[in-house]
C-alpha cells in the first residue's frame, strides 16, 4: 500500500526543488527519502507518511502534529523542518539531513560510562526544553537520536510528541492500543504511567532515555520479549536487573543513577533530564558545567520549569550608562547571598573531588548553580552568572602588564548561545526592520562564490546573504551595535525584561568560566572545541590550503563544546558586540567614541576566519558601532537589579 510513496525514487518534488535520491528507511507510519536541495544545493530528508494511513483521520493529524511541534519547537538539539509539500496528493516534510547515524547505528561507539557523556547532555537538554514548554516526546530511544557529521547529537521523530494540556486520563495514551491495535510508542522503552494510561509529565522522557543508557551500556533491553502486551506488563510490574550486574564496566553508583531514572512512580525520579545528566557525571567523578552561584534553587511544582528567580525584577537592557567597574567588597553574615569569592592572580584550579555514594540508594544529583537558568518568549536560552571576580590585563597585548583583578559585584543573564539567524528572524518578520547593511548603501561582507574569498561591503551582503547556508540555528552576523540595541527594544516588548550586550567585563567573566588560562580548556584551542581557522597564531592565518577540520564558514550555534559554565561557542565560531574600550583608568567598561564622533565597542571571542590566537578570552578588537561583517554578531545579557 506504500508504492505510491515507494515509487518517489528518482523524481523531483516541490516544484522542482527537491529530487529524491533513495530511500533511507521505513516504519509502521511512512516512509524517509534521501534528496538533493537543487536550490541551496545541499542534502535534506524528505518524510512522508504512507498514502494508506491517510485514509485514517488520527495518522493523518499524527504526521500533522509532528510537523507543528517541529517547527514550535526550535532548539540547537532538535531536528529543525526546513521546509512542508504536497506531490501526488500526499503531504510531504522536508528535514535536515544528519550524516552521522542514530545510537542504534553507532552502538559500538557508545559502550562505555563514560561515553554517555559525549551525547546525554544535549539531548537532556532538548527534552528539558520540550517539556518546559509543555510537550512530552513519547518516543525517545536509540534510533531517534541523531548525530552530524561532526558528532553534534539531536533529538528527531516528534510523531507522537504532545502537549501536556492534551494529555488527560480519559483520553487514548501513547502506548495504549487503538481501535485497530497500533501500539503508539516504543514498548522497550515506555515508562509504567503510560502503560497504565495516567496522566504523564517530562518524566517519561526520562525513563525512556534511562533505558536508552541501560540497553548501550548493557548490550541487551531494559526487559526482553517480542509480545508488545508482555513487555507492557513488564515495563508496569518487574523491576529491572540493576545495570551494574548486567554490565561489569559500569559502577554501582552509575548503576545507581540508572536505577532511579527507571523508578516505578515518576516522582521517585529525577526532577528533569539536567539533574538525571548532573547525577551521572558526579557518579563518573566528572566536573559539571555549573555556573557560579552561592544561590540554591529548588524544583518548582513537579521540578519541571525553568528556575527563574526574577520573575518580578526590572531589567536593564540599554547599553548605556553602565555601571562603573565595583570593588571588591568583604562578606557579610547578613547577607551570604552576595558572598564574592576572592580570587589571586592566575593560579590552576584545583581538581573536582570525587563523591562517594553508598549502597543503599541511589545518589541525588548535586543541587547545581546552572540550575537557574530560563528561556524566553522567543526561545533564548540564558544562564544565570552570580558575583565574582577575576584576573586580566589591562593591555593584552604587552607581556610586561600584569594586570588586574576585577570584581563584578552583581548577577546577570548571559544568553547561552550567541543570537540566532531563526530569532532575528522573528525580529524582522514583526517590525519589518531593515538591518544598516540593508539600508545604507554600503551593505555587508561575504563570498560571491562558494569557496571564493569574503569581500565587501557590498550592498549584496546583508544578515541574509552571506554566501554560505545559514540555518535557523546559525548566528546571526552583518549586524550593527544600533542593530542589536534595534533588537534589544523589540525583545524588551515582547518579554517584558530588559536586555542589552555584555560588558567586556561580563563576557570575560563569562568566558573564562573560573578558569585562568587563555581557554575554557587550558592553554591551547582544538578544533574538536571551537570553529577558528585552525592556526595556532595569526601569521600562520594564510596557509594555502585549510587544515581538515576547518570550517571556513560559521557553524550552527552549539555544534561544539560548551565551556564549565554551559556557555556555547565562546571561543571563535563569531566575535561578538560587548560594550567597552580602554580610558586613563584602566577599566574596559566605559564608553567613548571615535574621531568622528561615532560611539566606540569593543568585538570579543575571535571567529571562524581568525586564528586561535584572536580567540583568547582576553582579546578584544574595537570597532565602530556601524561596523558589520560576516564574522560579527552578538550574544546579549539580560541584568538583574
């Protein structure tokens, strides 16, 4: 009943955009092509559903439903929907195209602890934020994870994805049999309330990755059995052999943490996917990616919202006046929460103890400072930065400085991610802004040919148009400082807070990440942790020919490691907006201007096109607030009072 679809092979659909190249695979609801963008010239997924499904009225609204939560649900992690057809009366969605595989492809490659921490965090963190927004996957398991070619993992398959607020007991579940016996799920991987048909929240997401961990590492199911009605029952009344005695490798802590993510009642779990992610790096003896904070937060309700102490603070969001750098302050017993930690001139930090956990139950994860983080209106991902101090120069680029300690005395927002393309987009489609490169003749920089050089300004380039293919997920560059605040007054309306770029000493605060070497990692760049040139000084910029691995272009945001505070992309990718340039007082935040009278910034982080050099946390370019380029763009700060 499939040939209609079957027959795709070799055609050309969306009007000739799209020619199907083959077949990747098949399921019980449709089927996934292989095709070439003759547009964009590049490689995409086509998914469509089988033609007999259509015939019944809850497939079809199924493979609808799949696309609308798709598209609401835009995160770095998630598979994005580029584009929706119809060819020969059948819907048809066009996806990214991940060239790595799925776990279920590279099991092997996945079979120790630690491992699961080349892929959990991400994938933790798309579910967390599907469930803050009051979705639940229902499907996680091995072959719905996805990588690139690159090894960046992501969430797919939102077939039977729904909203908590569809979710009720009287309803029909996923998991339970339909009125022609279609079990919607995965048995291997349902939790016990949807067997039961309860009412479910994030959790089952959880149990069902906690079986993803338990079958990589243990080589065999969390229950076997071929019969779907056996396996339901197991999943609602055995309990599982405990990870470490099925799998020597593993540590009885690590099995542990498995144990309660695959509790029985959901409130025995863990609050949210992070936590599950938190506990098994504590059980590895691992460092996790905290932010510094001496605030402890608690779960709210079900522990399934985002943390988000300010709900009722005013924010600032004007890049200026800004606050004048403050000094260091001693302590008070009155009030801890504003406790600075004292830091000396560079020193290594010392290394993560190891806990030890007993036997008798499972470990809870250690209550994290990132924990307070919060995700906008239009789905910028912020981190919550507490007061503290640090060392840096006050001209880098003179060995004999030696420095000095700054102290920033107040908390702030820092965006997880530099601003994306998708939510400028969102920007421009309400108010209809035009970007200064659009506008004043000059335009911006970019290629005219794929591998040809950046040129520019030309009124061809703009945030747009740059040469390259540019996601949703990529950062949005070719943009102006009176872009950004133009950005930041829009957000501001639609949020209800305040917002506005770092200060260079924020963003270096930021980026050090407690450490005290040039990189979040020590003293060196990899290019398995940022996208730069892949040179280790500038004058090595202009080899003929780019080292494997080099990019030439900016990535999606978050294609790489984050740094020890959960920041992405720190490092190179794009240099950011931050506001500051040196004066007599040695202080990097105050403002000025240029000769001719136009106000001054300064541009941190280094980008794709510089050298790893240029990608110290300490070096800074200054450039006027008209500049753009197509290796510029920007992360913003929302500050608290």
């Amino acid at each position: 009943m499939s040939g209609v679809t079957e027959g795709w092979v070799g055609k050309t659909l969306g009007r000739g955009r799209y020619r199907v190249e083959n077949k990747l695979g098949e399921g019980g609801m449709g089927l996934v092509f292989l095709a070439h963008d003759e547009h964009l010239e590049h490689r995409v997924v086509i998914k469509a559903p089988r033609a007999v499904l259509l015939e019944d009225a809850a497939a079809t609204e199924r493979f609808a439903r799949e696309i609308r939560s798709m598209v609401r649900l835009e995160h770095p992690h998630i598979v994005r929907v580029l584009d929706v057809g119809e060819h020969a009366g059948l819907p048809f969605a066009v996806m990214q195209y991940l060239a790595g595989g799925s776990l279920e492809d590279r099991r092997e490659d996945f079979s120790s602890p630690q491992s699961v921490l080349r892929w959990i965090p991400q994938i933790a963190s798309a579910l967390d934020f599907v469930h803050v927004r009051g979705f639940v996957h229902r499907d996680v398991k091995p072959a719905n994870i996805l990588f690139d070619a690159y090894g960046n993992v992501f969430l797919s398959d939102f077939g039977i994805a729904k909203g908590l607020c569809e979710l009720r007991t009287d309803e029909t579940q996923a998991g339970s049999l339909t009125g022609a016996g279609m079990i919607i799920g995965t048995p291997h991987y349902m939790a016990p309330e949807l067997v039961r048909c309860e009412s479910i929240n994030g959790r089952v997401d959880q149990y069902a990755l906690a079986a993803t961990v338990y079958e990589l590492l243990s080589g065999q199911k969390l229950f076997e059995g071929t019969a779907p009605s056996a396996l339901l029952v197991k999943q609602v009344i055995d309990a599982p052999t405990p990870l470490h005695e099925t799998a020597s490798h593993v540590s009885v802590a690590f099995s542990q943490v498995i144990s309660r993510a695959l509790e029985k009642s959901p409130e025995r779990r863990f609050p949210s996917c992070h936590d599950l992610e938190l506990a098994l790096r504590t059980a590895l003896g691992k460092p996790a990616p905290f932010l510094p904070s001496t605030a402890v937060s608690q779960p709210t309700g079900d522990g399934l919202q985002d943390v988000d102490p300010d709900d009722e603070i005013d924010l600032d969001f004007e890049l200026g006046p800004l606050p004048e750098t403050k000094k260091s302050q001693e302590p008070t017993p009155e009030n801890p929460s504003t406790q600075i930690p004292r830091l000396v001139k560079p020193a290594p930090l010392p290394p993560a103890p190891t806990r030890v956990f007993s036997q008798e139950a499972a470990p809870s994860p250690p209550t994290p400072p990132n924990r307070l983080r919060r995700t906008n209106a239009i789905g910028m991902g912020f981190a919550r930065v507490e007061p503290g101090e640090f060392w840096k120069a006050l001209d880098p680029s003179d060995a004999a400085d030696e420095g000095r300690q700054v102290c920033l005395a107040d908390p702030f927002w820092i965006g997880i991610h530099q601003v994306t393309v998708g939510q400028f987009q969102k920007f421009v489609d309400e108010t209809g802004y035009a970007t200064e490169a659009q506008t004043d003749g000059q335009g911006g920089f970019g290629r005219r040919t794929r591998n040809g050089p950046i040129e520019g300004p030309s009124p061809q380039f703009h945030w747009k148009s740059v040469g390259w293919f540019q996601s949703g997920a990529h950062p949005v560059v070719n943009v102006t400082a009176t872009d950004v605040a133009e950005f930041c007054v829009w957000l501001r309306r639609v949020d209800s807070r305040r917002y506005r770029l770092p200060t260079e000493d924020e963003w270096e605060y930021a980026c050090r990440a407690g450490g005290s070497g040039p990189f979040f990692g020590g003293e060196s760049l990899s290019l398995e942790r940022a996208n730069f040139n892949g040179a280790a000084h500038s004058k090595e910029a202009s080899v003929a020919a780019a080292p494997a691995g080099v990019l030439q272009k900016s990535a999606a945001v978050g294609s790489y490691p984050p740094n020890d505070w959960g920041l992405y992309d720190m490092h190179g990718n794009i240099w950011e907006w931050t506001v500051g340039v040196p004066s007599g007082s040695g202080t990097t935040n105050s403002r000025a201007k240029s000769p001719a009278g136009e106000p001054l910034f300064a541009l941190r982080g280094g980008a794709w096109d510089t050298a790893a050099d240029h990608c110290r946390s300490e070096v800074r370019k200054i450039r006027p607030a008209s500049f753009r380029h197509c290796s510029t763009g920007f992360r913003l700060v929302s500050p608290c009072r």
